[in-house]
C-alpha cells in the first residue's frame, strides 16, 4: 500500500498512538498528519488524547519533582507550552 497517501479514519485511528508517541516512519506519521487536517472528528480526538498522553508524562515527571518544580510541570501541561502565569 505504498504511495497514495491517503488514509481512512479506521487507519488514522489504528495508527494514532503510534504517532502520539513518535513510534511511526515519517512517511506513515505524515498521512496520519495529512487525515487529522482534514477530519475534524479524527482532528478532536487527537488532541484529546495527545492532552492526555501529555498529563500521564508529566505526572510521572511531577511524582519525582520536588513540590515547586512539580507544580511548574504540572501548569505547563494545563495552560500550554509558555506557562503564562495567570495574572493577579
Ligand atoms: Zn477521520
């Protein structure tokens, strides 16, 4: 099945742990990319279990943090990358 490119729902969703986790080639990677851009329902589910892949990391990291660096980790997963701190 080598070339066209394109995937179905089925594949995408056969393949999307594998690709939430870097584990596929970059070729089959990107068809999964290419379907979760033009499929809004595969598109939602991505991004809520790559949220949820992201909270299981950090809270394997957090439970060896010491308490200041776990709450840091901790509101990187939940406000995003910058961690903008909620202004008071
Ligand atoms: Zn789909």
């Amino acid at each position: 099945m080598a070339g066209s490119g394109e995937i179905d729902c089925r594949e995408a969703l056969d393949r999307l742990y594998e690709y939430l986790d870097d584990e596929l080639t970059p070729e089959r990677a990107a068809e999964v990319r290419a379907h979760l851009e033009a499929c809004a329902d595969c598109f939602a589910l991505s991004n809520f279990e790559n949220a949820y892949l992201r909270f299981l990391r950090a809270r394997a990291e957090a439970q060896q943090a010491p308490p200041n660096l776990r709450k840091r980790i901790l509101r990187e997963v939940f406000l995003g990358e910058d961690g903008q701190p909620e202004g008071v």
